[in-house]
C-alpha cells in the first residue's frame, strides 16, 4: 500500500505545473495576515517567545563579533544577514501556524522533525542565499574601496556612500524577497522541489506587486523597530512576521494540486 501510494504520488509529480498559481491580492491583505499572526502568537506563547529569545542571542553574539573582531559597517552588512536567513529559521514557525490550523496541540519537538524531513530543500535553499549574501557582501566592500570613508569626511561623501550602498543592498533584498516569500511554506506543506517552490514564490510576487511591496516594507518595519530597541523587540516582532508569513503564503499560493505531506 505505501509503495502504491508512493508511486501515486510519483506519476502526479510529473503531471504538475511548473509553479503554482497563485491569487490576486488586495492591499489589506497584509494586515489580514499580521492580525491572523498574532492570533497564532496568542494560541503559541511559549513556542513563539522561544523562538524571539533565541534570535535575541543570536543578534547580540553576532554584534559582539563583528564590533569586537570588525567594525560598525562590519556589524550592519552581519545584521542585514536577517534578510537571508531569516526564512530559514523561521520553518519552525511555519509549523506551529499550521499545526494550530489543523487544530493541534503545537509541539516543537515536531517542529525540529519538520526541520529534518525538508532538511534537503532547506539545505539548496540556505546554501543559495548563503551565494548571494557572499555576493553581496563583496559588493557592499566594493563600496569601500571605491568610496572610502574616513573621520573627516565631508556630508556628501557620507550622502554618496550611503546612497549607493543602499541602492545595492535593496536590490539584493529583492531578489532574495521574490525568491523566498513563499517558497519555504510551501516546501513545507506540500511535496514540491525547491526551484518549483521559488518559481512560484517570484511568479506570486510579480502579479502583486502593489501588495508584496506593502508586506515587505512592514516586515522591514518591524526589523527595524527590533534593531532600535537593541534586538529587544525582536523577541515579539520575528515570530510575529514568521506566523503572518504562513498564512500569507495560505492566501496567495494555491498549491492544491500537489500532494501533501503524510
């Protein structure tokens, strides 16, 4: 029986889109899906708040290497690392969002099991970001050396130098965003590859544009309210943008025509 069902599941693989269709969004949508996050936060405390803690710790051990090992620009270019990782840690999240949609109990133990059963997917999706922030990161020195800074500086040289490394910065955040919006929830319910998963997390955000543009300036929001209150807030705002993420993806992907996970 499970040879049968496995090989089911094999032929409809091969019958499927190459990404799935996804739906046209209204500018409320993302407050929708922070209001249903929080909700998830209220039913989660604990699991919720574990997560905020850890990446607490790990803000402030990465800040303490970098301004003890590098410099202030080293510190932002390490924080702005969020960007990329993020979606990776937050898997955890995803799980406990949907464990309460079907009506469970959470359990992290069951969250790290989901960790390991997309450990593969999980793995090409990190060492892909991990390309782009070294990418990325070259660039942001790149800057240096065309535009260095030094004490005395005058205002338009800072003017400049930020200029253009925010110019660079956010044209990477893009691509990473399209990229990474849905791909991971999606891995996560339904039997999919990564590149189909990517693909239709960049399809889902070129046809909303308006609205992914609004969703990902309030997750920008949030993290710079965390980096303001000395990571403090982060202990609220990430899982908050970690449950709203998943039924973000619920709202927009419609990823019926793939199998689901047993």
């Amino acid at each position: 029986m499970e040879q049968l069902r496995t090989d089911t599941d094999a032929a409809q693989l091969h019958e499927l889109p190459f990404a799935a269709p996804c739906n046209k969004l209204t500018l409320g949508a993302p407050f929708n899906w922070l209001k249903l996050g929080i909700a998830d936060m209220k039913r989660a405390p604990r699991q919720s708040l574990s997560y905020g803690a850890a990446m607490i710790f790990i803000s402030l051990l990465v800040s303490f290497i970098s301004l003890r090992f590098g410099n202030f620009y080293s510190l932002l270019t390490m924080l702005s690392g969020f960007v990329f990782i993020g979606p990776v840690i937050a898997i955890g999240l995803y799980s406990v969002s949907c464990q309460l949609q079907l009506g469970k109990k959470p359990v992290l133990g069951y969250c790290l099991r989901e960790g390991q059963r997309h450990f593969g997917n999980t793995l090409l999706f990190a060492m892909v970001m991990l390309v782009v922030f070294m990418i990325w990161a070259r660039a942001a020195s790149m800057v240096h050396v065309f535009f260095p800074m030094h004490s005395h500086a005058a205002w338009h040289e800072y003017a400049t130098f930020l200029t253009i490394g925010t110019c660079i910065g956010a044209i990477f955040s893009a691509l990473i965003f399209c990229a990474s919006a849905f791909s991971l929830p999606m891995i996560m319910d339904r039997k999919v590859d990564m590149v189909t998963a990517m693909v239709t997390s960049v399809n889902a955000v070129l046809n909303n544009k308006k609205v992914m543009l609004l969703w990902a300036g309030l997750i920008l929001l949030c993290l710079l309210i965390g980096f303001a209150t000395a990571f403090i807030g982060l202990l609220f705002l990430l899982p908050l943008i970690g449950h709203a993420t998943w039924h973000a993806y619920q709202d927009t992907i419609d990823a019926g025509a793939w199998p689901e996970h047993d």
